[in-house]
C-alpha cells in the first residue's frame, strides 16, 4: 500500500527551485494540503524574501498543547509575525541562506514539515506526561498509587476537520491515541472495518511490536465525560484507537511514530477510495466483456432463399 509523505512536496520543490540558485521571480500561490490545511507562499517586500504561512482549523488547540514553542524550536530565526488570515508564518531570505548545502537541505525539510511540526505538539506533550507518569508509578505498587497515577493524563482534544477530532491520553504505562472519522457511506464503512481488520492480523501473525489496534463505533472509555461527542449508537461515526506501549515511546522513535499516526486518518480514507476506484474499473472491464460476448452470439442475417422437403427453392420475401 501507499505510504503518504510527511512533508508538502510543493513546498518542497518549490523550495529547493529557489535554493538552487534560480533567478528570483515574485510568487503568490495557494497550496492545500490535507485535513483542510492551506498554505499561502508569497514574496509580499521582495523577490528574495519567501514568507510561507499556515492556516490550521484547530490551531487554538495545538497552541493549547505547547505548538509555540515546538514551531519556536523548529523554526526560531525565521519566525515573523503571522499574515492576515493564517496562523503562523515564517519568512526566507535567499540573499541570507546557511552556506552549507546540508544546512539548506535540513531548512527546506523543516519548512515542508510545517503542518507535521504544528501538529506534533499535543503528541510531544502527551509522550513527556508518559514519562512523568511511569516514573511517579515506579514508586508505588498497582494498589497503592494515587489515583491520578493509575487514571492517567487529562485527554487532549484535537478538533483537525469539521465532524473529526483526533483524542490523546497518556497513561504511566501507554499512550492512547483514538481517531473519530465519519463515514458517509455504507461501503465506506464496510471497506474501513476490512483495513482495520488487516492492522489487527498483521499484527497477530508477523509485526508484534506494532500498536494495538481497535475499532468501535461506540466512544471508547477513555473518552467518558469528553463533551461533545456523538450520541452512542451513531453508526456513521467510528472511533479507532492506538495504544502505544513503552517501546514505541522511546526518545529513538518518538518523532517517526508522531509522524506515522499523524497521518493515519488522510492514509485511511485515502485507501478506502482507491479500493472503490478499483472495483469499479474491474465492474466496468467485465461489463465490457459480457457487452462483447452478446455482439458475438447476435443471430446472422436471416437467408433469403429456402429450400423445401422436394429440393424446390423459393425466396423469402423480407
């Protein structure tokens, strides 16, 4: 299957164009990218100056959840004030570029990642709530901890599209990650429960240190008392939850496990559709075969002339 890139590829490109030492030209493009994400890159004071800004729908929880200071990490001296209409830019001058060319490359990486950074927030912030947590439980026995130990992190409510949020909790022995996504469709549905199907037999049969996963249509009970969920019982709505364990929280791996689940919903969907794409292409193939094989069982002209029992022929009048 399809794997999604992490980065923006347009970004991307358009980014190493112009760090390759192209003549300058002035630029204002709109770029979408997934989960209803907009970039705008533009060159508003000068051809050599590329200001690049994101506008995020949940941006007021990811600055709730520590973005300002993953993006003032990530993107430090190139941060400027936001554009009007986006909520957060950052800005390149061609003519003050690192001289080495890793150090570009690593720039261009970073910028690409914009939306990746944004959203890492909230998953950084939960991994280090894990941290603390399995060290407070260390000192404790499963009976004795404090109940805040044994409940866990508060859940963070991530509201990435219009009907969709993304819920993580972190707990002293797990990180649990829970998807809400619409189906708005019945094939969709039943597509989807084939592909969660496959994560949880891959995972009996060869990958064992691959997540957990579940499926509900029912909110899980981690997410008892979070408001504004769907009624139980809604079957448009399912609810797929990751349960990270210990190792997969590892400083080594942290940034490609938030890379991978961040992009597990747009790699959800987008699977789903190619699987409707390609049923349909086989349906209309094999209609087409079967509207062959009826032009070839059609009955010739009719003969004009007959013969009778005498050997006496005569025409067939048409």
């Amino acid at each position: 299957m399809l794997l999604l890139d992490y980065q923006n590829v347009l970004i991307e490109s358009l980014l190493k164009d112009r760090f390759s030492g192209a003549a300058p030209t002035s630029i204002d493009q709109i770029v979408s990218d997934f989960d209803g994400v907009t970039f705008h890159i533009s060159t508003p004071h000068s051809k050599t100056q590329i200001l690049i800004s994101i506008s995020v729908k949940c941006f007021s929880d990811l600055v709730r959840y520590g973005a300002e200071a993953v993006l003032t990490r990530e993107y430090g001296q190139y941060i400027v004030e936001p554009e009007q209409g986006y909520d957060f830019s950052v800005q390149v001058d061609l003519d003050n570029l690192p001289a080495e060319q890793e150090a570009r490359d690593d720039l261009i990486r970073r910028i690409s990642l914009l939306k990746r950074n944004a959203m890492a927030a909230p998953f950084e912030q939960a991994f280090d709530e894990h941290a603390d947590l399995h060290e407070q439980a260390s000192k404790y026995t499963s009976e004795s901890a404090p109940q805040g130990v044994r409940e866990g992190g508060e859940v963070r409510a991530i509201h990435y599209r219009e009907e969709e949020a993304i819920y993580i909790k972190a707990s002293h022995d797990r990180v649990t990650v829970i998807f809400s996504t619409i189906f708005r469709e019945e094939t969709d549905r039943i597509f989807g429960k084939v592909f969660l199907q496959e994560f949880v037999d891959a995972r009996r049969r060869a990958i064992q240190n691959a997540p957990q996963v579940l499926f509900r249509n029912d909110p899980p009970l981690e997410l008892q008392g979070v408001p504004g969920l769907p009624a139980a019982g809604t079957q448009d709505v399912g609810y797929v939850t990751f349960v990270l364990f210990p190792r997969h929280l590892a400083n080594q791996r942290r940034e490609e496990v938030i890379s991978h689940i961040q992009t597990f919903r747009d790699y959800f969907h987008y699977h789903i559709k190619a699987s409707k794409a390609y049923i349909h292409s086989r349906m209309r193939r094999r209609t087409a075969d079967f509207l062959q094989v009826l032009r070839r069982a059609r009955p010739e002209a009719e003969e004009k002339e007959r013969k009778t029992a005498s050997g006496r022929t005569f025409r067939v009048q048409a």
